[in-house]
C-alpha cells in the first residue's frame, strides 16, 4: 500500500500542471489579443466611421476610422482584388500556419511561443476582417508633431509586439527555443 502513496509521482503531477498552466496562460493570452481587436474595432466601426478624429494627449494619439484594403500602411492595396485576396488572404493565412509548424518542429517555450501567440492571434483577427470584409479596420494613430505612424490597429500592436519578442528572443539566444531531436538513425 505504502506504493500507492506516492503515486502519481510529485515530478509527473507538477510537470502536468506546469504544462497545463502553460496552455492556459497561451489561450488566454490569444483569446484576449483576439478580443480585445474585435472589440476596439467594433467599437471603431461603431463609433469612429463617419466622424472628424479625436485627438487625445494633444494630438500624440489619435483615433480615426480607416478601412485598408493593404498590409501594413497600406502596402499593396493598389494590387488588383483578385491578387491582393490571394496574397492578403491566403498568403496570410499560409504564413501564420507555416509559423506555427515551425514552432511547434522546434519546440518553442517561453517568451519565443508567447510571440508566436501574439503574432497569431493578431494575424487571425485581422485575417478574419479580410476573409469577411476585403479589407482591415484600423483607427490608431500616434505621433509627436509632424512625425506619426500610419493608422493601424490592436492586431497590428501584438503582431509587431509578438515577432518583436521571438526576434529579441533569438538574437540574445535566451528563451526556450530548441532544435527538434535529431532523427534516430
């Protein structure tokens, strides 16, 4: 019986929590990306289209309802509708899975899979505006005096936050990115 006690072993239970807790923290870390641009861009959609901007902190943010057909700052949306759909739609969509596969193959942890979920969850939510409008609401802008961003959105902010963080990530060599086990032979 004195078996039984120990069972199941400390290392076994707490690994599975770990883990668990792990996932957790990635679910809601994309579910809450994701959501929070779904609702900002409502809330945009709903409140912004149609009106003058608001300017906030004398004028270093800025909110202005703007719907692009392009990438980031607009970047191909004179392309013809079929190809933009293509590259904006489906390229998007290719990428962000090729990513994943690639981070999964490698076995990201850490702050390398915590980009990785930022990246998706921004790049699903602005994939969703595209599949379901052609286009990308975006309504932030911020800036000090002649010197601004384009007009972007939440998705764009954890998409730059996200490879921002697997890049710096991998440039110092830290986080947990392992290279897949070598095959057995």
């Amino acid at each position: 019986m004195k078996a039984l006690n120990n069972f199941p072993p400390a290392s076994f239970v707490e690994a599975g929590v770990t883990r668990l807790g792990r996932w957790a923290a990635l679910f809601v870390l994309m579910s809450g990306t994701f959501g929070c641009d779904r609702m900002t861009k409502h809330y945009a959609a709903v409140s912004l289209a149609g009106r003058a901007e608001e300017s906030f902190l004398d004028g270093t943010v800025r909110l202005e309802y703007a719907e692009n057909p392009g990438a980031f700052l607009s970047l191909g949306e004179s392309l013809p509708s079929p190809l933009r759909t293509a590259v904006f739609t489906v390229g998007t969509g290719l990428v962000l899975l090729a990513t994943v596969v690639v981070a999964f193959r490698s076995r990201w942890s850490g702050p390398p899979l915590a980009g990785l979920a930022l990246v998706c969850a921004g790049g699903a939510s602005n994939l969703l505006d595209r599949v379901a409008r052609g286009r990308v609401i975006d309504f932030m802008n911020v800036g000090l005096g002649p010197v601004r961003t384009g007009i972007f959105n939440v998705a764009d902010v954890a998409i730059l936050a996200g490879v921002v963080l697997i890049v710096f990530t991998r440039v110092r060599g830290g986080g947990d990115v392992r290279e897949p086990p070598a095959p057995a032979v």
